[in-house]
C-alpha cells in the first residue's frame, strides 16, 4: 500500500507518471540530479511493474531514495507520514523484532536513533535491562528499564525507567524516525 502511494509522490513530484522506457531513463536522470543518488531505468521499471516476470526483492535503500526524491527524510519517514495522511490507527508489522523472551541473560544489543543517539544494553532476564554504554541520550550508564518487544525502525517505549535513582513511568527513543537495534554477543 505504502509503495503504491510512494509511486504516485514520485510520479508527481516528477510531473509524470513513467510509461517508455524513456521515460524510465528520465525519471533515473530526475532521482539522480535531485539526490545525487542513482537508481537504475532498470530498478524502477520493476517498481513500477513495467517489467514482466521480474521477481526481485527490491531493497529499502532503493525506497529510501525514492522518498528522499520524494521530499521525505527516509521510506520510513514517508510511510509513517503516510499512515498519518491515511487516518490508520492499526496496522500489521513485519519489521524485524528483537523480544525479550528470545534474548539470554547477558546478551548486549546497541540501538541508534536520530540524529546520534546510542547506547548499548544488557539483559538481566524477564525484559529487564541496564544500560552499559551511552551517547548523547538521555539514558546514562546505569539506569535500568523493561521492555519485552523491540521493533526495528518503529519508536522504542521503556517501562519503570530507573534514572539517577528516580523511577519513571516510561520512555521514548527515536519517536519519528525509530530506533536502528544491533546484536552484539
């Protein structure tokens, strides 16, 4: 659904809606001058459906190009603008998910978010974590919290954060862009 209406921002940002080939290599020339990034005839004529039993897995950089030539930071950033526009209040993830059932004691994750934020945490057991390294957050090292369930690029909320010694009800990281979650051990 997101990539249809990510097609039609193109189409109009381009003045066009691609249809030739030609107008493949113009729309490439367009991305190209706009971001500086290139995206083959051949990559978005697949997009666009114009190549006929071409079954590739286009990549999330390719529609993070497409939405920067589209006026938006990331494909991320246009979906979630997207879902906004739409009026959705529900939808279905398949974003990759880390849950605190699947990780073992001592197991260490580092989560990025924008625009530098990160730290590295460690699991304690039953979702509860300690934060063991931190860069430009709010969260320093030390400070404890629960989660049971990360999403890969989506908002990250903290429970019964235990900050300086006070314990707060909660916490967000990367509340627009989501969060960037990497195993480390």
């Amino acid at each position: 659904m997101e990539q249809e209406l990510l097609k039609k921002e193109v189409g109009r940002k381009a003045g066009f809606t691609p249809e030739t080939s030609h107008d493949f290599e113009d729309l490439s020339q367009l991305i190209q001058a706009a971001t500086g990034e290139y995206l083959s005839p051949t990559t978005l004529k697949r997009i666009w459906g114009y190549l006929q039993n071409e079954q590739v897995q286009t990549r999330r950089h390719t529609y993070d190009v497409l939405a920067r030539y589209a006026g938006y930071a990331s494909y991320r950033g246009f979906t979630n603008e997207a879902t906004k526009k739409q009026g959705v209040q529900s939808m279905i993830l398949t974003e990759n998910k880390v849950t605190a059932k699947d990780l073992f004691v001592g197991q260490q994750l580092c989560i990025t978010w924008l625009p530098d934020r990160r730290i590295v945490v460690e699991h304690l057991g039953d979702g509860r974590f300690v934060v063991n390294e931190a860069e430009n957050a709010k969260l320093t090292i030390g400070d404890t919290f629960t989660c049971h369930l990360m999403l890969q690029n989506e908002p990250l909320y903290l429970d019964e954060v235990s900050h300086h010694g006070t314990v707060y009800p909660a916490y967000i990281a990367g509340k627009i862009d989501g969060v960037k979650i990497y195993t480390l051990n």
